[in-house]
C-alpha cells in the first residue's frame, strides 16, 4: 500500500519532540526533561488540549481583539476598506467588506442576526457560527434567506420556547459565536466601496426580546486597528482556554476533555493559576502540538484538488461532513482534522461551495516551497467559473495571517487596472519587487520568510466542480 503521507513529513511525524517557532523554523529540544509520570502525563495532555481546543481558542483570540477595537459582544466589527496588513486574523479575505457581528446569549437571550434583502449589485455571503466555529447557518442569496434577506433567530443552549414567525431558529450549543459576512464588491472604487460598507451596515443584531422595537445596532470600524488572533504556541494559549471554559457549558460529545484539562488546572468555576514549572510544561506541549497540527496541515496537500498539481483543498471530506452536520454521526469525531483547520483558518460553512470555494497552495510547479525573495507568476486561465469575482492572497506561511507591513496582499478579478492577457487569461506577480510593467498585477511578500496562496472563488459555478476548468501551478521565474 502506497504511504499517504509524502517522505518529507515523515521526520516531522516520527520526531514530535521537535517543535517548530513561529517563524517557522525548528526550535531546540523541549528543556528541561520531562521528570516525573505527572509531567509527561501534563505534557501528554497539554498537546491534546491544543489540538482539541484550537477551534475555541480561535474564536476567543477574535474575540478578544474585538474587545481590542471597543466593541462588545451583539455588537458589528467591520471593516470599512478591504483588509490590510493590521487585520492579524487567520487567512482574511482582502477584496471585500468584512462585518463580523459578535453574538452573546448568555445574558442577553436569544439574539436576532437581520440580514437585509440582496440588491441589484449588493450581496452578503457569509455563515454565523458557534464559539466552536461549527456552521449553524449560511446567510444571504448562498444561505437559508436565499437573499430575500431573513431574520435568523440564534437560541441558547438547551433553549425551550416557540420562535417567533418568520424567523429563521438556529440553536446553538454555545452562548456566544460570531458571524463572518462579506458584503460583495462590484469593483474599488470610491463608489463601490461606499456602496457595499452602507449596504453591510444595514445588518442588525439585537435580542428578540427587542424585536417589537430593535434598539440601533453597534458598528465599530477596526480599519486601523492591529485586530491580531494569531495562535500563541505557549502558555497564552491556556489561558484563553480557559476563559472560553468559564463563559461556555460543556457539549456532551467533550466531557472525556473535563479531567484532563482540571489537570492543567482548567476547571470550571476556579482561577487558572498554573506554577513556573506547569506553564513550562503548558508551553512544551503547545510547541509540540505546533509541530503536528503543521505537519498534519502539509500532509493535506496529498492528493490535490487538480491532479498534478500542487492546489488542494485542505480539508478532509469526514470534517467538512462534521461541521456541516454538528458532527451528528456519533462514530465519528475529526478532533484533529478539526485542529488543523484552525490552526490556519477560521469560520466554517454551511453549504461549502454554494456561496464561496477555496484553494490552498504551499509549493510551486516544480515542489519547492514559496520563497518571499523568490518572483513567481500565476496564469489564471481565461473564463474563470465565478458568478462573482475571484482572487488571489499571499499569506504569510508561519502564521497564516497577512504579511505584515505591505500595502497589499492580494489581487482580484475585480481589481482596478488589473491587465489580462490577449486571451483572456491573466498572470499575477508574486515577489519582494514588482517585474517591470507590471505592479497592477503584482503581490508583494517579504524576503528571507516563506508564503501560501489562498484562491478564492466567489460564486464558484460547475466547471470548477467538473473540473473542465482548472488552475494551473504557480511558477518561479528566473531560476
């Protein structure tokens, strides 16, 4: 039986011990050793907190930085320019409005998500997610209101009562989650931007025991905040672990998780206040889990989406089921599928591949990983299969988040300028420089660190699907 796994994983898998740094090179062994049968067991289980928890942990990261930016929970983060650098969230989409209402039913109760009727030119794609980032719902002309724009009732957990008629009931095994909209772009003009910010700003979230008479929903604006949710791989991460544990009831599918986590010293109901040498250990283990979340994301680009090339899909088919089934088959539990998709990304979908599709490269043609001093071009073929729009994002491949401290990151077909081919075709640039002639079609990355590409299809339409159209590999030029 062929090995699944391509030969350079396997030193990554057979050496766990050797934990990989943010910047993405190999940190020296875990120091000191691992003593007594207490601290490799709180090892053992700090590396399973990490990988069971990571989808909580996101979310409350994001959460965090809304606070970050003066917003509170049932409140709207947006955006009122496509993304820039200062957006540190886990691969963002820089060619659209983003809103992210923040929902909270603890004290609230059921809270009300109004998504306005899609327009001629104004649209909203986007789901609404529990605080385990697992899809209750899609939203607009992709989700439920099928862009008749609809009322969506998000309950409590173990929520009783009637909803109320022509809402939409989502409940929710969390108190708190959030929602990720893209209010669609025609193009990047002053216009179109100010078109889809006020069209975005016509989403309301209140409790339903306002609806009689909504109170004005929150907007704040995040544009020039440093909005960061990367993943800390030490210590950190416990700890907002555990706010998470405070705020959220248990799901009966994670109890297995409440004594091992109390071992960490992550208990419902009391301080987290771990000594020097358990958060020694906690950081350890969180190195380590580091190490197999991103040996496990490499290990997803086999086979591609494409065959023969280096796209793919990072996503097992058992997990994309989980989510869009609140992992309603009782045989089966991706936990770590499950954590390397946070590890790199954020939000789930309902309906993947109705409103939005995405593919994920890490290497070029020739199976070299994307070098940031390297120039690489990218043809996308003539007659790309999008009722909307499609692009491109250079993602820095440590973190997953932008690059820091570029002026953009991504290219898209509804770029300003944007040069195609005389066959409909269109090269994007990738490298520190610009090839002369050619920067309308050109994003930046920084020498001396690696990247990933993120394609995005807005609206992807069947060729995609069939795979009569297909994207073809990055190249590096100049070799």
């Amino acid at each position: 039986m062929r090995n699944p796994l391509p030969r350079r994983l396997l030193p990554a898998l057979a050496a766990p011990f050797l934990p990989v740094q943010a910047e993405g090179q190999p940190a020296p062994p875990l120091t000191p050793s691992l003593v007594t049968p207490r601290e490799r067991a709180l090892h053992r289980r700090a590396v399973e907190a990490v990988i069971w928890g990571m989808p909580a942990v996101n979310f409350e990261l994001m959460a965090q930085a809304m606070r970050g930016a003066g917003a509170a929970f049932n409140q709207v983060v947006y955006w009122s320019r496509p993304l820039s650098w200062k957006n540190q969230t886990l691969t963002p989409n820089p060619d659209t409005i983003y809103l992210m209402p923040f929902y909270d039913t603890k004290d609230a109760g059921p809270v009300v998500l109004e998504i306005p009727p899609a327009e001629e030119g104004s649209s909203i794609t986007g789901s609404i997610d529990d605080g385990w980032q697992t899809a209750l719902e899609d939203v607009g002309p992709a989700g439920a209101d099928k862009g008749a724009g609809g009322k969506y009732l998000i309950l409590p957990p173990d929520h009783q009562g009637a909803t109320p008629e022509g809402m939409i009931a989502l409940p929710s095994g969390t108190h708190a989650g959030f929602a990720l909209l893209r209010s669609n772009l025609r193009g990047h003009s002053d216009a179109d931007l100010g078109r889809a910010v006020a069209y975005g700003q016509r989403v309301r979230v209140y409790p339903v025991a306002q609806a009689a008479s909504p109170p004005p929903t929150r907007f704040v604006d995040a544009a020039e905040v440093l909005f960061d949710s990367t993943i800390p791989y030490d210590a950190r991460f416990f700890r907002a672990l555990d706010r998470f544990v405070q705020r959220e009831p248990w799901i009966e599918r994670d109890r297995a998780m409440v004594d091992p986590l109390r071992s960490l010293g992550i208990e419902k109901g009391r301080a987290f206040n771990p000594d020097a040498r358990t958060e020694e250990i906690l950081a350890t283990g969180a190195r380590e889990a580091h190490a197999f979340l991103d040996a496990g994301y490499e290990a997803l680009f086999s086979p591609p989406y494409f065959e023969g090339t280096q796209w793919a899909l990072p996503v097992r088919p058992n997990l994309l089921r989980g989510l869009q089934s609140n992992f309603a088959d009782r045989n089966s539990y991706p936990a770590d599928e499950r954590g390397i998709l946070y590890a790199m990304g954020y939000f789930s979908a309902k309906r993947l591949g109705e409103g939005q599709f995405y593919l994920v490269a890490l290497r070029d043609k020739a199976g070299q990983p994307l070098d940031g001093g390297g120039i690489y071009r990218l043809t996308v073929p003539a007659r790309a299969p999008v009722r909307l729009y499609w692009s491109v994002t250079a993602y820095d491949r440590a973190t997953h988040a932008l690059i820091r401290g570029l002026d953009w990151s991504s290219r898209a077909s509804n770029t300003p300028a944007l040069r195609a081919n005389a066959d409909g075709s269109t090269d994007i640039f990738f490298g520190p420089t610009a090839p002369e002639g050619w920067r309308d079609n050109w994003v930046p990355t920084r020498t001396g660190s690696g990247f990933e590409l993120m394609f995005r299809f807005y609206g992807p339409e069947r060729p995609l699907f069939d795979k009569t159209w297909r994207l073809p590999d990055i190249e590096r030029m100049g070799l």
